[in-house]
C-alpha cells in the first residue's frame, strides 16, 4: 500500500464523508456533457482490455463503457455513495466488482492483478503522486497499461479546483516525467484535449471564483466539444483544459 504520503486530499476525504456535494454535483455535470465523455473515452478504447481497474469511477460515467471490454471489471471509489450507485447500476454481473477504498487504504489487491489501470482525474487528489503511481504499477502486470488523465495548466488552478480537492494541475512534461521516473514506459505522450474549455474555467474559477461549473454550461460545452475536436485535430496545441496520457508497464525480459 501507499505510504500515508499517498493520502487524498483532506478536502476531498472531508467532502466524501459528508456526502460529497461538490463531488456529486460536478460529476453530475460532466455526465450530461455527453459529447465530450465520447471523446475522452475514444482515446481510451483502443487500450482496453481484459481485467481492467476503474480506480475513481465516481458515479459511473465511464464504468458503463468499460464494460463490455473488461472480462473482469473492478470499479472503486472513496465515497460510499457513489460506490452505492455503481452498484446498483450493474446489479447482478457476476464480471463486475464495485468496492470502497482509496490508492492509499483500503485496496488490497495481489501484483500483477490487472492487464489496464483507468484513473480518470484522480492523480491530482493525490498529495504524492509519485507513490501511487509506484502502487498503480504494482497492480499491472508486465506490459499492463495505465491510461490516464489529469486536469492541465497549473495557471488555471483556482476555486473550482480547490472546492474539487486538486492538489495541483499538471504540465505535459510533469506527468511524463512522473510516469518515466515510476516505472512506466510511454505508449502515447500526454496530450491536451479541449482547448476551447480553458476560458470558461478560468472564468469560473480565477475570476469569478466559483465553487462549481454551473448547470447553464452544459449545453455550451457539448457544442464547444465538436468545435475543439475539428480545431485540434487541425492544430494539435499545447492547450487545453485536459491531458490524456498512456504508460506501460516494462514487459520481464527473458534471462539466459
């Protein structure tokens, strides 16, 4: 297990135990951005594949859609609530496993337990990410993937990501260095996605300092989803409100 260095942020552990309203919500909100989840997710798909760990997989947005490429899926979270949620939600599927715990307590799991480890922005509400990272990799098997993403651009870190738990936002460099340093090996370099996002966050959380994307900018984002995906897929930038990446775990070389 991870070293009590590895411990979430306190606001997010306080948040969970008192019924996680910000965490809740804002999941709420990306779950109705329904474009942007299909977008995500396509980078994801092409790596997925047998035993597969959802670690953070909150209210079940993704887990759905990890599903039908896992021949044994393991979704965990901290919050009880959402683990509730997910539970019920796939109900009696004996290929389904849905447990309450954290990278740094409450996980047990043997090395070598899984061929893909799916962290969808739970790394920055990690204080040391370099210690679950290091635990991440225990869980995978020789050649087992970790497909990740964090929130990008440590400019934008403001009260959105304070009132979500972030510790920090990452750089490109950050998390590829992160990665190498801990074990793994880069399959696909960290990448930023959704470049037209980043105003409205900075709105949101530099200048008006919100606690909360609000409800009314839904709609908005499943229309500036498609705008970004044609402009970035002309102009690959080194913006956007996300990073997506994918590591390896070094295959064991034969000895003589």
């Amino acid at each position: 297990m991870c070293s009590e260095g590895g411990a979430y942020n306190p606001r997010m552990t306080r948040d969970a135990q008192d019924g996680g309203d910000w965490q809740e919500v804002t999941l709420q909100h990306v779950r109705e951005i329904r474009r942007y989840n299909d977008w995500i997710f396509s980078h994801l798909q092409p790596h997925l594949s047998g035993r597969i760990l959802e670690l953070g997989c909150g209210i079940g947005t993704y887990s759905t859609r990890l599903r039908p490429f896992a021949t044994q899926l393991s979704c965990v979270d901290m919050d009880p609530g959402f683990v509730r949620q997910v539970r019920t939600m796939f109900g009696d599927d004996p290929g389904v496993a849905v447990s309450v715990g954290t990278v740094g307590g409450g996980l047990d799991f043997p090395p070598g337990s899984f061929d893909v480890a799916v962290c969808l922005n739970v790394l920055e509400h990690i204080e040391d990410d370099a210690a679950a990272l290091r635990q991440l990799r225990s869980w995978l098997a020789p050649g087992g993937k970790l497909v990740l993403q964090v929130p990008a651009h440590p400019f934008l870190y403001g009260s959105i990501d304070e009132a979500l738990g972030h510790w920090r936002r990452y750089t490109r460099s950050r998390l590829a260095e992160a990665l190498e340093r801990n074990g793994f090996e880069l399959e696909a370099a960290p990448r930023h996605l959704y470049v037209l996002a980043v105003p409205g966050w900075w709105w949101f959380g530099r200048v008006r300092r919100r606690r909360i994307v609000p409800a009314t900018t839904v709609r908005v984002a499943n229309a500036t989803v498609v705008l970004s995906q044609a402009l970035e897929w002309i102009l690959p930038g080194r913006v956007g409100l996300t990073l997506v990446a994918v590591a390896r775990v070094p295959e064991l070389r034969a000895t003589a």
